[in-house]
C-alpha cells in the first residue's frame, strides 16, 4: 500500500488511519489490536515507523506475529535488532542492505525464520564472512530469493550454500570472491534456479559450462566478468555481460559450439553488452553469431561503447526488438538501413557518426517515439525525416550541428514532440523562433547556447504555449529580458530553470515571476544555479467599492500616485540602481565582452575597471 501521494485518488480510509496512528503514536498505545492488523496494513504502519525512524528495536516487538517484510537497508542494525527479528514468527521477506555496521555473529537469531523467511537480502554488508554466511544461512531451507552481493562471500561458502538451499529461485552473488570453483555446485544443486548474478566476479568459460544444466534459468548476470562466451541456455530471457570481451585467441569448445555448431537463445528478450571488448579472431562472429540466433525474440538490445562493425546486418527480420541503444559505436549513416523496418521505438544514436542522411533511413520506425541525438553529425536537414516520425514524443539533440536557420516548410512540422533537449547548441534568436514554429506542442524545453538572448526567449514565450517546464543554460538572457518574456506562456508554464545564466539575477528571476502572475500565470519552481528562487505570494484581489446606503461610495479616495521618475539616459543610471546591480550601468553586448575577457590586463578588463565606482576597482 503506497502512500497518498503516490496514489492518483484520494486515500482509502485505511490510508486515513495509517497516517493518524502515525502521527500521535497511537501504534503505542493499541498493543493488542496491532496483532489483529491485516498483513498488508501492518507492513504498511512498520514501513513508515522505520522510514521516519520512530522505532527502535525494543518496539519491533510489537510487530512480531503480525509483520511480514520488515525493510531495514542502510539502517544501523546490531546486535538488538537481529534478536528481536529472530522472534517475528510470521517474517517471509528481510532486507537488510547495507547495513555496514552488520557483523557475523549479528546472524545467529536468524536460523529461528527458517519456517518461514523466503527472502533475504544482506547486499553490500562487507563485514559478514564467507563462513559465518553458510553457517548462519543453511538451516534457512525455505529461502526462495538470496542476495549477497558485496559481502565476503567466497568459493567454498557459496558451494555449502548451494547445497543446502536447494529451493533458491534466485541467488545474486554479484561482487563478491566466487569463482569457477563453485560453479559445479551452483549447477548440480540449485536446478529451480531461475535468476542468478555472478557480475564483478572470477567466474569464467570454466564455470559457465556447469551453469548450462540450469534448464530453468532466465535471468543471467555475467558483467564484468571472465567469461568469453556466451553460455548455451535455451530457457534464457535476460543475459548481462557487460564490460566482458568476446571471443578468445584460442578456439575454445565452447566457442566451438557457437562458430560451427550454430547455438542460439531463442528465447532471449533482453541483452546487455555495454562496454564488452570484441577480441579477434573471432570476437566481431560470436557477436554477429549471437545476434542472429535471438533477433527473432530479442525487445532490448544494449551495446553501448561496443566497437563492432557490421553487427547490426543481424538484426535483419526482428519483429519485437523496441529498445536500442548505439550510443558511442561505430555505427553511421550506412548502417541504419539494417534498422529501417525493426519496431523500434527507443533509439540512441549518441556520439556515432550519424548525419541527416542516416536519419532519412528511419522514415519506416512510426513506432519511434524516443530519440537520442547527443553529439552526432545532425544537422537541419534532419527536420523533414524526423517529421515524418509520427510518435516522436522525446529528442535530444545536444551537441548536433543543428540551428533551425531556416523556417519550417510542409510538413515539416514535430507535431508530436513534447519534450527536446538542445543542450549545448548552435540556436540564436533566428532558431528559436523557427523552433517554436516547427514544433509548436513542446512541453519541456531544454536550451543551451550563448546566442539565446532575450529576443530568442521572447520568440519562444511568445510561441510555445504549451511550454510546462523551461531550462536554460549558459544563455544571454537579462533581468529585463525575463520580466517581458514571462507573461507570454502564462498559461502552461509551470517551472524555470537557470544554470550559468550570468546576466539575470535572484532578483531578476523574481520580478519575472511576479510578472507572470500578474498576468495570471502559474509558476511553481523557479531556481537559479541549483537553487530556489522564492516565488512571490499570491495577492488576493480586493472587493469592489461598497455603497452606503446613501448610495456613495464608502471606498476612502486613494492616495495619488508618484509622478514617474524620466528615465535615464543610456549608460548613466541612478547611485541607488547603480548600488542594487553594477550590472545595469552596461548593455548585455558589453557584459558579455567583459565576461569573456579572461585576462586582467586586456582592454576590456581596464575599461570595467574605469567604470566601476572607486570603491569597487579592483587594486
């Protein structure tokens, strides 16, 4: 049961009552009716009094025959609490993640859950030993999901536990001291295994090969690890071998099975091969050999930084793969034929070579709907084929050599494009105002670039009016620029970001703030390099004048206004402006020059120094 405020209704009755028994420690007071809670409402109550640590050990007793998951990751437990975890009679699921101060003979109460724990997670509690784990851990046989990653846990420890939990469905190992050795176990015991973790480890082609009698197994981590070939295992849906490297200098047997006998995974759904190295000779074929053998299956396909070269042929006839990531590969515009007709709807293409003409080979991918675009080749004649992408919901295009130089011309309209991201770019006031016309339904804008000015923010309020949240980068807008801009998208704008935006100020940000509400906006968070910027409070608007009864008007007469003051002629304000920002005495062109002169000698340097009141030049 989540809290109210994950919930899209109003809360439950029960919800209601979760949060007064909270509140005023009612919990304390009905020690007898918390037995006769249901299971779902008592873990619930448990989970908030551990979250906002109103409970100790000693009160855990009053949870004993009624709490079922007890969560105390990253918690100073000790000595106290495993006794009184020991004594929950009813306890199927514990987590005790990263509890540091965890030591091994804290474990000792826990042989009294064997009954009835079924999870166990002691992941990153590096002071628990190989031989205390399977000391302690053994007698727990009804264990269903174990979890030891980053502890101490070695070969032997892992093999006794193999042996003794036989019912284990899924075993993380991940981090840890295993190697080959306890692979024989792993395989000849645990065969109801269906998810096991063995990343960061030494386990290598060795030990893979005794993992191949786990006929259940679905799930296999082997990232970073020294296995080099891919395991033959029909069952698996999920294979992780990130950061290792294919292939072997040596034929191997098991390589041998791959290269001529023609294994597949048929029914693999998910791989991840981020980072993985392609050793020759035969790195590059295993890869092309394990493509094709799961293309037919395969949703989500990770090869990130993965230096291949014409892999991307196998993927040729998939009909389910939707996710692709090819950021940091050597993939180019050639090489995108191969994904014309695949069903995909999340593509990156970040950092590869990428141009426009690789794009126009996507006009087919109507599925797409999340593009990343980061560091490419792109440029604007992209804007027709991305056009063409009727469910592009998400772009980012930082970094590209886009510009949006020229007007929108058709159909070259992103009518569906809600959120785009140009961080850094090339835009100036010209870009953005073709950008507000070219895709007119943006919800969220991410904008980097000096040449945005005030003109270009303005052509961006004015245009985009569906614009909900707006971030800003290293741009050139001003205070004043801000407080004319802001009233234009009023009626969708909900957040402001600034970063490394020099020239508007707090209070800048502020007074714009103030000016969109006074045109009825809405804004909600406003922050500038990382920090809040307090939004003014809503002014209730006053009633009418009241009558008496005489019929006149009852409203005092207002005071009369204060003549305006003339304003100051260029370069030469006010002593009070001048000390309120330094700022105001330059023109935007001058502060950038200034800003940009990073010696103290250089003219500009000298001239900012002239200018500056003598209380303020710097020695």
């Amino acid at each position: 049961m989540g809290d109210a405020s994950q919930s899209s209704g109003p809360a439950t009755l029960v919800e209601l009552c979760l949060q007064v028994s909270v509140e005023h420690d009612y919990w304390q007071a009905q020690r007898r009716q918390l037995a006769c809670l249901p299971e779902e409402a008592a873990n619930d109550l448990l989970r908030r009094l551990l979250q906002q640590r109103r409970l100790g050990a000693p009160q855990l007793a009053l949870f004993r025959h009624c709490a079922t998951v007890v969560d105390l990751s990253s918690a100073a437990v000790g000595a106290a609490w495993l006794a009184e975890l020991g004594a929950c009679s009813a306890l199927r699921e514990l987590r005790l993640a990263r509890c540091n101060r965890l030591r091994n003979a804290h474990l000792q109460p826990l042989a009294a859950l064997a009954p009835t724990l079924q999870s166990l997670d002691l992941s990153g509690c590096p002071g628990l030993s190989s031989a205390a784990l399977a000391a302690h851990l053994a007698p727990l046989t009804a264990l269903r999901r174990l979890d030891v990653s980053g502890t101490a846990l070695a070969s032997p420890g892992l093999a006794s536990l193999a042996a003794a939990l036989t019912a284990l469905t899924s075993l993380r190992a991940d981090c840890t001291a295993v190697d080959d050795a306890c692979c024989q176990a792993v395989g000849g015991c645990l065969l109801a295994l269906r998810q096991l973790g063995m990343a960061g480890s030494s386990v290598g082609d060795a030990g893979v090969q005794h993992l191949e009698q786990l006929q259940h197994l679905t799930d296999l981590d082997l990232g970073h690890t020294l296995v080099r070939c891919p395991p033959v295992l029909p069952s698996l849906r999920r294979l992780t071998m990130e950061g290792c490297t294919l292939g072997l200098a040596d034929e191997s047997a098991q390589e041998a099975v791959w290269l001529h006998l023609g294994a597949a995974l048929p029914c693999l759904e998910e791989l991840r091969l981020a980072g993985a190295s392609l050793a020759p000779p035969h790195g590059e074929r295993l890869l092309r050999l394990l493509l094709a053998g799961s293309a037919a299956s395969l949703r989500q396909l990770d090869l990130r930084g993965v230096e291949m070269r014409d892999g991307l042929a196998a993927l040729e006839g998939g009909t389910q793969l939707s996710w692709l990531d090819l950021s940091g590969t050597p993939a180019a515009d050639q090489d995108l034929c191969h994904l014309a007709l695949l069903p995909l709807s999340w593509l990156s293409l970040a950092g590869t070579a990428v141009g426009d003409a690789g794009l126009a080979q996507l006009l087919a991918a109507t599925s797409l709907s999340y593009l990343d675009l980061r560091d490419t080749r792109v440029a604007d004649g992209a804007w027709p084929a991305l056009a063409q992408l009727p469910r592009l919901t998400w772009l980012d295009m930082s970094g590209s050599q886009a510009t949006f130089a020229a007007a929108p011309k058709g159909h070259s309209q992103l009518a569906s494009l809600t959120s785009l991201t140009l961080t850094p770019s090339q835009l100036d006031h010209r870009g953005c105002r073709n950008l507000a016309a070219a895709a007119p339904q943006l919800r969220e804008l991410r904008l980097g670039s000096r040449a945005v000015d005030d003109r270009a923010l303005k052509a961006l309020c004015s245009g985009l009016q569906q614009l909900g949240s707006l971030s800003l980068s290293h741009c050139s807008v001003t205070d004043p620029g801000l407080r004319s801009a802001m009233p234009r998208c009023t009626a969708s704008l909900r957040r402001l970001s600034l970063h490394d935006c020099w020239l508007a100020s707090a209070e800048g940000l502020q007074a714009a703030a103030a000016a969109a509400a006074q045109a009825g906006g809405r804004l909600e968070w406003v922050e500038r390099d990382g920090t809040a910027v307090p939004l003014p409070q809503p002014v209730a608007v006053p009633a009418g004048p009241q009558r008496s009864s005489s019929g006149a008007d009852s409203t005092p007469p207002a005071a009369p206004r204060e003549r305006p003051r003339p304003a100051a002629s260029a370069g030469v304000l006010p002593p009070a402006v001048l000390e309120f920002d330094e700022r105001l005495a330059y023109s935007t062109e001058e502060l950038l020059s200034l800003g940009e002169a990073g010696q103290r000698g250089s003219p500009a340097a000298q001239r900012m120094r002239q200018l500056l009141p003598p209380d303020l030049r710097a020695p």
